[in-house]
C-alpha cells in the first residue's frame, strides 16, 4: 500500500481535517497529463544517468502510458489522502509495477515537479487563447470589410463626435486585441524556462542532463537559479495579467454592443439564437452573453488580485502558500477563453442597421469640418472654432440641422462662407478627409485591411 511521503519522519496518522484542509487533487488533477508528460521526460533523464536499469525505464514508460490512457477515459480514482495529482499519480504508478515506481521521484521535488506542470500547462493555454484571439480579429476584419462604406457617430465621453466609417471602430478593437496576443506572446516566454532538476530548493546531486529534459518537454531553455525556480510564479501573473486586460477589452467591446442594441440607439441587431427573454416581460431581448462577458471581466481581474497577494509577503523559496495558485489560473483560463469564444459568435451573427447609424453620423458631428474650413480660409484655429460653436449653438436653438442651413445663414457668422462649404457637408466626405494612416477615410481603412489581412496570414 502506498504511504505518504513523508511518513517516516511522524509518529501519528495526519489527521482527517488537515488531509482535507491541504488536498489539492480535487482541482490540480488537471494537471495529470502534464505530470505524466513530465514523468516521461523524467524517466528518460533518469535512465540516461543510470539511476533506472533498463527494465525499469522501460516498466515505468509503459505503466504511465496506461495510466495516461485511464486518466483520459476517467478511470482514475484519485484520492484525497495523497494530497496531490504528482503523489496520487506517483502511487498509481507503485500500485501497477511495484517499489520501481518509487525511483520516480529520485533527483526531484514536488516543488520542481509542479511548477513545471504548471508551465506546461500555461504554454498549451497561451496557444489555444492565441488562436481565439486571431479567430475574433479575423472576425472583426470581415466585419470592417463588410461595413466600409458605412459611416457611423463615434462617441467620446459617451458623447457624439465626429463621423468615422463603422470599419474604424471594427479595426480599433482588432488593434486591441493583435496587443493582447502580444502580451501572451511575453507571457510564454516567461513560462518557457524548465523548472525541473532544481529540487526542494537547492538543486539536486544526481547527473541529471537537464538539458536533455528540457528537450524532451519542449522548453527552449532552463532555469538558472534553483531557489528562484522552485518559488517563482510571476509567470502565473504575467499570464493573469495577460488575461486581465483581455478581458478589459471584451468588457470594453461587450459595453458598446449593449448600448448599441438597446432600443435607443438600435445600432446594431443581435441574432434571436445569442440571446435570451424575460420571464415576466414578453418584449424583451436581453444581451446577457455580452452582460456576462463585461461581467466575467471582474474575476479576471480578481483571480490576478489573488494571486498577487498571496505573493507579496512570502519568505524566500517554497512555501505551501502556493498551493493557492491554480485556482486562479485554471479559472482565468477557462473564463477567457469561454468569453472570447462568445465574443466571436456576437461578431459573427451582428448585423449593422446601416440606415440608422448613417442618419445619426450627420448634423453636428461635421461642425469641426466647418471649423477646419474656416481656417483653410486663412481665419485662425480658435476663431474659426468659436464661429463654428456659435453655428452649434443656432443649430440647437432653431431645432435645424447643419445640413439644412443655407448659404445666407452661414455668412451670418462669418463673410468667409461661400459656395464651397456644401461640399464638406456630409458625413461621407467628412469621414474621408481623414486621409492621415490609421484614420477614418476609405482609402485609409482599405490599407489597413490589407495590412492586417497580411499579419493574420488571410489570402487576398
């Protein structure tokens, strides 16, 4: 049967609450595969260097195999009482060959052996929320592709702006999120150095090839320090930050839609299938998954909080405080990734109400273009914006629209008005002097579509 680790050194059975106060199993288990992986990686170094007679190795590589293969059919029965998925999985491996198992754990901690698992897993992670987040911006590229001759109000301070073509906004979020790829980009890099081979916290005297573990685990270097290695979880920060502003994004994004889909403004039309009713009140079309995007971004940022603060006043090396980091991790994980996914579906199925966004990109959302005319016509940026806010001010009094003003009423402000300013007066045209790159005209949108088309590796 097999016993606790550390059994030898006790005089009394552990007792029932503390087993289950410390257990970890019930959710680092989903780490198992990545400790089998390593376990592999781990037999081979350990065979290499002679601790692990042939038929060892080759008992052990084959009995975890089996057990890789019952842990995917969820055949395993893991026990609390083991504390951990390394120990439950280090027990299975003993129950099935014998005390060979046992030389598993030689030339190793569970300190090195899970903050590898733990990279391990991270590394996958960062790929699947990477290829989420080109599958959204790609979905946002199609959406600017789609809706480039649409011209629409921006907001700032929630309040009307200036006209920019609906692509503008699209691509702005596109942008957002090519950064955040970036982040995670950092993140993996920080998580690609191989904790194992660095013991308790010392480092181990075994001639493991580290080098060789690194390899087998597909690290692209090792750590250099075995007490910073066994202790470090600022990886896991810079992936919860990673996730954190991502998720500030989506929230940010989900806000927009929101509004837009209220009755209202009734921008845009979400399709029937993503979203949901009342109980009580026939009528209503509720944005829940875009409510609980924007409101998933809480635990996000909590689960980094958490962490955060677990680390700030640990002493040097191990500590069992750390233990509290999976949550976390495995919770922004899923969170996000469950969130983007969302995000991409509302992208997809959304459709623009072109005649309503087109109508409420005019009127006073040009009277910087009639500011910008006047200082074409010699007359300095502060005057004309006086004169051009002396416009606004009529416009609102006299219930009109800019648009409808006449010649004579113009030259009420100023004598520089001539025929000519009826030619800036729409927001079509207005969105097209923009022409500096990264603005809101066509031309400039076309560019940078295919800029972005090129960077997302999408044919032409």
């Amino acid at each position: 049967m097999f016993k606790k680790a550390w059994e030898g050194r006790f005089s009394e059975e552990t007792d029932k609450f503390v087993e289950e106060f410390t257990e970890s199993v019930s959710f680092d288990k989903r780490l198992a595969i990545y400790d089998i992986i390593q376990n592999k990686a781990h037999a081979k170094a350990l065979y290499k260097a002679g601790v692990l007679k042939e038929e060892e190795f080759k008992n052990i590589f084959k009995a975890l195999e089996e057990i890789e293969r019952d842990i995917k059919e969820g055949k395993i029965n893991w026990k609390k009482e083991y504390e951990d998925v390394h120990m439950n999985i280090e027990a299975e491996l003993i129950n099935r060959i014998g005390k060979a198992g046992g030389k598993i754990h030689t030339a190793r901690s569970r300190n090195d052996q899970v903050a590898t698992d733990v990279k391990l897993y991270i590394k996958e992670n960062i790929k699947e929320i990477k290829d989420l987040l080109r599958r959204l911006r790609i979905e946002l590229i199609k959406k600017a592709e789609k809706y480039v001759d649409v011209v629409m109000p921006s907001y700032t301070h929630l309040q009307k702006a200036q006209p920019i073509r609906v692509s503008l906004y699209f691509l702005s979020f596109r942008e957002a999120f090519l950064y955040d790829s970036l982040r995670f980009s950092n993140a993996y890099v920080v998580s690609d150095s191989m904790p194992l081979g660095s013991g308790a916290v010392s480092g181990i005297d075994f001639p493991i090839d580290r080098y060789l573990t690194a390899d087998e685990l597909n690290f692209s270097k090792i750590t250099r320090n075995s007490m910073y290695a066994t202790s470090d979880r600022d990886f896991i920060l810079d992936f919860l930050y990673a996730c954190a502003v991502t998720g500030m994004h989506l929230s940010r994004l989900a806000e927009d839609l929101i509004i837009w889909a209220s009755e209202e403004f009734s921008f845009i039309n979400l399709p029937d299938r993503l979203c949901t009713g009342s109980s009580i009140m026939p009528q209503k079309k509720n944005p829940d998954v875009l409510e609980l995007v924007r409101g998933k971004t809480g635990r996000l940022y909590g689960n980094l909080l958490n962490l955060m603060t677990v680390l700030k006043g640990l002493p040097s090396a191990y500590n069992r405080d750390l233990q509290e980091d999976k949550e976390p991790l495995f919770d922004s994980s899923d969170t996000l990734k469950s969130s983007i996914f969302a995000v991409i579906k509302i992208i997809e199925g959304m459709e623009i109400n072109e005649e309503r966004v087109s109508k409420e990109a005019g009127n006073l959302l040009l009277i910087t273009d009639v500011a910008n005319y006047l200082v074409g016509k010699g007359i300095p940026f502060r005057e004309a914006h006086a004169i051009a806010g002396n416009i606004a001010m009529y416009v609102i009094k006299e219930h009109k629209r800019l648009e409808e003003l006449s010649l004579e009423e113009f030259k009420n402000f100023s004598p520089a008005f001539s025929e000519d300013i009826f030619e800036i007066l729409s927001p079509q045209k207005v969105a097209d002097r923009r022409t500096s790159f990264g603005g809101t005209s066509k031309e400039s949108i076309l560019n940078y579509i295919e800029i972005a088309k090129r960077e997302e590796g999408i044919s032409p």
